[in-house]
C-alpha cells in the first residue's frame, strides 16, 4: 500500500494569519492476484484511471524527507511469483522470486516478462539459470476467458528461437502462467493471429496447451503404455548450497486403479534417470494404506520409516514437499495429510506439528489472476 501524506503548509502575513489544511485520500492497491489484474484494452477507462486523476488534483506539497521515504518503501516492496527457468541440465524448473510489486493490472504481463532472455530479470537470475523466452519478444495483449484459458499474444521476435528449445518455451510459459488456479490452459497468438502450432517446429496447440501436456517428458523404456497414466513427478536436486524441486512427467504403472497410490509410490521408488535428481526417501517405506481422498484432501499412510526421526514422530521437510508438490498436481488434490502408522502425530523437522492438512502454498506461492 502507498500513502502520500502532505504537510501542513503555513502562509503568516500581517495583520491576518492564514492556516490551511489540505487533506489527500489514501490510494490503496493491494497488489493480490485476482482476476482483475488481466490487462485492460487500451483506450479503456477505469475506476483506477479515475482515482489516479482525482489524487492528482488533492496532491500537496510534500517535503524531500517524506518523498524519498515513500521511494523507498515502494521500491522495497515484493510479491513472491513462481517462474520456470531452464538449468544447467536444460530442464524446464521453477524458482520462487521475489518481483516488484505491480501498481498496475499486470501480474501476468509481469511473468511472462520475466521469462525474457535479455529481460528485466537478468540481473536477478539464480546461479545456473536462463531465461526462456527469446529476446526482443513482446506481450501484446492478454485476455483470460471464462473457460480459464489466457490467450498469449506475442510479438514476432517470439519466433526467433531453435527447434530443440521448443518444448522449453511452451512448457515454461504454460507453468508459469497455470500457477494461477484460475488459469487453466493458453491458447498462443503471434501479432493478432491465433497458432494452431508453435511456429518453429510445430508443436500441435489446437486445443490449447496445459499442465496435462507434461513437463520434461519423460519416456521410459518397458513401461506398458496401457497400464499406465502420464502423471509429473517432482524430485528434489542439489545445486551447490540450493536445493530445487524438478518437476518430470513419465507414465507410472497404475496399481489397482489407484492413481495416488501408484504416484506415491514411484516417489518411494524414486528416478530411474541420472539427471542428478534425488530420492529422498528411505528405501524400506512403504503405503500401509489405500489413499483415500475426501473434500480436496488426500490421506495418506506410511509405515514408521517414512520418519526421519522416529522418536520425535518428525518426517524430513524433502519428504513432505516432494509428497505435496506432487500430490496436488494431481486433479481434485488441494492438500495431503500424510500419516503414520501407530504415530499419533506427525511433526516438521523444527517439530511443529502438521496438525492440518498441508496444501501447495506451504511451500510455492499460490493465487488468482
């Protein structure tokens, strides 16, 4: 929120002395992700144009002190946005930023232009990390419809990338802007005029592209593509001191119909790639139970060697996110309770206790556009 406050100006003449009082109201912008904040076409007025003129007619004066103080304050003031980026492997990842926050309806805009090679977030990259989009590219316009999908219109410098970065650049912006969970798909337009397919290689985008398009597709060989469901995995990686979250889409064999079940088990298996991404849990865990799911909650229950601490009932902080990154990708999954066998409660390594189902936001940035 920015506030202008004036100071009380004082004009002293003789024989009279005159006091006046000028008041401003408070301009107050939240800056949460809502449904608003899509782009308004040009020439447009809104309520926003209309505040902004009447607060420039109620400006006073405000002394050097003041004004640089609220320079500052705005400058210092951030929204966390999750941005896919590529790393030294080339795999499409997420990286949880911290990016001014917009006065404006931009939040989308504000990713995608964060996706820009050459782009304002070149100086604030992570160590091995790229941006995706090519360079020179534009935002034209966004227009978020009533069905979730964002139709992305781009400028031509969109086009000027390799064929093998294709699936980079589709994927990134997909996930970046499905973060939003009233985004469900985009539909790409070049200069005013809709793709049908990506414009280098030909990636089909008829239907639009989602997350159920995948993520760092994954084919392994011996799987029986019949009995089985392409589902995204994430598994954690190390990069010097950072440890990141990899998400990879492969076909798991199903178990007994049971998706979650059979998810949650390939994490206990862990990867069957050397891509550098680890398995964090200890080979004798196993899934006591079915996963049932009720109300967006997903129930899940280990035997005690999914604790890293059984005397404490504390269950490493690895484990519980790669469970709940991957868990909630799944459709209808909002949170995961994650149980233990003869364990009355389950603790965090700090050793607070998870007396909630815990949800995607515990640990990525979550909202609406």
């Amino acid at each position: 929120m920015s506030m202008r406050l004036g100071r009380l100006t004082i004009r002293i003449g003789l024989p009279i002395l005159f006091v006046l009082f000028l008041t401003t109201g408070c301009g107050l912008f939240q800056g949460e992700q809502t449904l608003e904040e899509i782009d308004v076409p040009v020439g447009q007025t809104t309520d926003t144009d209309q505040t902004d003129d009447t607060v420039e007619e109620e400006t006073i004066e405000t002394t050097d002190e003041e004004t640089d103080a609220d320079v500052t304050t705005t400058e210092a003031e951030t929204v966390p946005r999750e941005l896919y980026l590529i790393n030294e492997e080339g795999m499409v990842v997420p990286q949880t930023m911290e990016l001014p926050k917009t006065e404006t309806n931009e939040v989308a805009t504000q990713v995608l232009e964060y996706l820009i090679k050459d782009g304002p977030v070149t100086n604030s990259l992570p160590s091995g990390f790229e941006a995706v989009l090519p360079a020179g590219t534009q935002i034209l316009g966004l227009n978020l419809e009533e069905d979730g999908t964002l139709v992305v219109d781009l400028s031509k410098e969109f086009t000027e990338y390799l064929p093998e970065e294709e699936q980079q650049i589709i994927q990134a912006m997909t996930y970046t802007l499905t973060q939003f969970d009233n985004v469900n798909k985009i539909n790409l337009w070049i200069n005013g005029i809709e793709q049908k397919e990506m414009p280098v290689n030909g990636t089909p985008l008829t239907d639009g592209y989602s997350r159920a398009n995948g993520i760092n597709v994954y084919h392994a060989d011996g799987v029986d593509l019949l009995d089985s469901k392409a589902v995204t995995l994430y598994y954690p990686t190390q990069q010097g001191e950072q440890l990141y979250y990899v998400p990879v889409t492969q076909h798991v064999e199903m178990i007994e119909d049971n998706v979650y079940q059979s998810v949650v088990q390939a994490l206990l298996d862990g990867p069957s790639y050397d891509l550098g991404l680890l398995n964090v849990f200890n080979p004798r865990a196993t899934i006591m139970e079915e996963p049932t799911i009720e109300d967006g909650v997903l129930q899940v229950t280990f035997s005690k060697e999914i604790l890293s601490d059984e005397a404490s009932g504390a269950i490493s902080d690895e484990v519980m996110e790669t469970l709940v990154l991957t868990l909630t990708d799944q459709v209808n999954v909002e949170a995961v309770s994650v149980n233990v066998d003869d364990v009355e409660q389950v603790f965090n390594e700090h050793g607070v206790p998870y007396s909630e189902p815990v949800s995607r936001e515990t640990f990525v940035p979550v909202g609406s556009l």
